[in-house]
C-alpha cells in the first residue's frame, strides 16, 4: 500500500512509510508454543520458553526463519516480546504461541500501521469506500498533526511523535468488547480460563500482565486511561469529558528525540527541512517574478519617457523653422 502510494506521490505531494509491529502486553512468562505454532504460513512448532525468554530459545525459533517469513523476534527493555516485520509484510500467527508470550487473540494478525506525510503543510484528504483496511476507519487509530522546525527542537511531544509514525500504538493493552476486566478473563483464549496453566493459583504471576493501564473497550467507551479524577469537573453528565485527555503512556505513545539519534527523529527533521526548503524556493521564485513585473515596468515608463520626449523635440523644431520663416519674410518687406 505505501509503494502505492508513494507511486503518485508526485501528483499528490503525499508519501507513505509503515510499521508493522506486534508487542506482548507485559513481560514474556515461561511457557510452551503449540506443534502448529507459525507465523505467515511457515511452520516453527513446538518451543518451551523461560521468563523473559531467559533460554533465548523464542527469539531463536522464530529468528531461525525470519528470511522466509519476513518477521524479526527481539526482547525488548521492558522484556516483552517484539515481532517486527522489517519489510512492510503483515505478521500473521498461526497456532499457539504460549500464553506466556501475552499476545492476545485479536493481536495474531497484523498488518501494521501506515504514516503519511505531506511537506507542504497543507491538508491530507482521504476519500474512498473500505478505508477501514488501510487504518483510516473509525474504530482505528488516528493521529494526526502539523509540525514545524519549532516543534522538533530536542524532545517531541508525544502527541505530535505518534502522529509522525515514531511507533505504533500498542494495541495489545486495549482489550474490545468487553465490559470488564473479568469479563476478558473469562472468556476463551484469555489465558485465564481454567486449563490454561495461567488461572488462580497458578503460580505464574499471570496477572502482572495488568501491571500497566489497561483499557477495556465496549459501547465505544475506554476505562483507567483518562487524566480524570473525582471532583475534576469531567465526570458523567459534565458535558466537559470531550476535554479530557488520554495518557497516552498507556498505549506506549511516549515523547521522543529529535535528530540523529533515531531513524525516525532524523527523518522528521529532514522532513521539515524538506519542506523550509521547498517553501522559501517558493518564496524566492515569487519574489523573482515581481521583480522581473516591477522592472519590465520600469522599462515600459522609460521607453514610453523617450517618446514624449522625441515627440516634444519635433514639435519644438517645426515651430521654430515656421517662425524663423516668418521673421525672415518680415524681415524682407
């Protein structure tokens, strides 16, 4: 899609560039992947983890085929499990991957998220029908914003970050259709249900998995992610919750470094330049376009001067040969 788009690019002025990544909602736990266990229809089977995957053996069975499936295992600081898809192919998990492994049922397939930037800071219009497919429907997530050099100076706020494409929204702390926390537990693939080696009394320490804030979705309405508290003025029937702000740490949407030291930083700055650039060449060759007006209308006064002025000199001439003619024919008589 973002080749697709990149295509046109120079008629649209917009250009594409995507993240495909799926993150496990807490720490990776010990635990067993299923004989069927694949990812993008290439078979791995059959992996028993550590904690933290302190075995390695996970981000090995998975690396072990990452040529051919296009998809690359990591631990990342906060020991979760990172698939990351480095050439734009969705990830898609066959199988079991353990629940150890916290990746819920709703994050088994996915096909990233798509960033489009326009440098002329004018609107991006998105029209069409099944938008829902390419991230822009209205159960999606959406950022959106505009940036100038001002705003990239050191940190980026982390609103404006998520909307440049710094990372992708870690959908695996919202949990849809479900009232409740218990509700989620219970039902099938949760890793909560009785036989599932995480229930009550376990000993597994499953349930450090809502260590985080965790958002429960259902009737369009997000729980335990809003900067609200009682007595703040946003509470039901306040008709102010629309002022209400998100924390976006929840869904691990952070402030970031502008500049060299990530590849998205440098790119948003050179983004910017990109567009200073193309602005002030603008600028320039509209001020060489008046400049050029202004001086063929100088050039046009003058020439029209010279003129009048020719044009006087003749007059003048005829009227002095008529009176020299004159006062040499008195002079005879």
């Amino acid at each position: 899609l973002a080749d697709e788009i990149n295509k046109n690019a120079d008629k649209t002025g917009v250009r594409a560039t995507f993240t495909v990544e799926t993150r496990g909602i807490a720490a990776v736990r010990a635990g067993t992947t299923s004989d069927d266990f694949a990812i993008n229809g290439v078979k791995i089977g059959k992996v028993d983890y550590k904690d933290g995957d302190g075995n390695g053996a996970l981000v090995a069975a998975i690396n072990s085929v990452k040529d051919t499936t296009g998809v690359e295992a990591s631990i990342d600081a906060n020991g979760q499990l990172l698939l990351t898809s480095r050439e734009g192919r969705g990830i898609k998990i066959d199988g079991n991957i353990g629940g150890g492994a916290f990746i819920n049922a709703d994050m088994k397939e996915n096909y990233g998220r798509l960033s489009l930037v326009k440098n002329d800071g004018k609107d991006i219009l998105i029209s069409g029908s099944n938008l829902s497919s390419a991230g822009f429907g209205a159960n999606n997530f959406i950022s959106q914003t505009s940036v100038s050099l001002r705003e990239s100076k050191g940190q980026i706020d982390a609103n404006i970050a998520d909307a440049m494409g710094f990372g992708s929204v870690n959908k695996g702390v919202v949990l849809r259709d479900y009232s409740s926390v218990s509700a989620y537990m219970s039902s099938a693939g949760s890793g909560f249900s009785s036989g599932s080696g995480y229930s009550v009394g376990s000993g597994k320490n499953y349930s450090t998995g809502f260590a985080n804030a965790i958002a429960i979705s259902a009737a369009s309405q997000l729980s335990t992610v809003y900067n609200v508290s009682a007595g703040s003025g946003f509470s039901s029937g306040s008709t102010l919750s629309q002022f209400a702000t998100m924390k976006t740490t929840a869904f691990g949407v952070k402030d970031e470094t502008a500049g060299v030291t990530t590849l998205k930083g440098a790119m948003a700055v050179m983004d910017i330049a990109e567009t200073a650039i193309t602005n002030l060449d603008q600028i320039r060759a509209d001020i060489g376009s008046v400049q050029n007006q202004v001086t063929s209308t100088i050039n046009n006064i003058t020439v029209t001067q010279v003129n009048v002025k020719a044009a006087e000199s003749q007059i003048r001439d005829v009227d002095f040969a008529a009176e020299s003619a004159n006062y040499s024919k008195a002079n005879i008589l």
